[in-house]
C-alpha cells in the first residue's frame, strides 16, 4: 500500500478516486470521514488516497497529473456577433443569445 494524495477536501480525493477506479487501478481514501468531523490538521488522520500496490504509483500519478494541475486557460472575452455582448473563453454560445461562439 501507498499513499498518493493527502487532503481535507474529501470531495476531490473522491473524484480522484473515481478517475483510478475507471483505469482500474485498486485503491481506497483512509480517513474518510475525518474531514467531515473536524478540520484535522495532523497528517496520520487526514483523508488520504491510497494505492493498494506500489507499482501502480507512477501510472496514477501521471493519470492524475492533468487533474491535479490543470493547464491554465485563456482568459481572453470574445464579443458576440449577434448581440455585442461579452462572454467569458470557456463560453462557446453566448449567455444572452446563445449564437455560437466565432472560431
């Protein structure tokens, strides 16, 4: 057993957790219900991601990589053809007229 992730936000070992079980990759969060009693600070009983076998850590870790840190994104505003309204980049119609997003 290895230990990957530590953290008190239990929502995003959860994720993480998901993401190995679709790999196939056998692993469990120690801890669990730790962060939901108390705001634990002492490492030995924060959730934790765990790897059942050590070999598997290199092939998590890099699965895990792009979620862990993602790239950032661009922050640029593109301005709607039909309407003239400003959207954020992630936004591929827009929020006022839903018109596409111009490539």
């Amino acid at each position: 057993m290895r230990d990957l992730l530590t953290s008190l936000d239990s929502t995003r070992l959860g994720y993480y957790k998901s993401i190995l079980d679709e790999a196939e990759i056998p692993c469990f969060i120690r801890n669990e219900t730790t962060a939901q009693l108390a705001n634990i600070f002492i490492m030995p009983l924060q959730p934790t991601l765990c790897l059942l076998n050590d070999a598997d850590y290199d092939q998590a870790s890099a699965l895990l990589r792009s979620y862990h840190s993602p790239q950032p994104s661009s922050s640029e505003e593109w301005l709607c053809p039909a309407c003239k309204e400003s959207n954020p980049a992630s936004f591929d119609l827009c929020w006022n007229c839903q018109a596409t997003k111009p490539e």
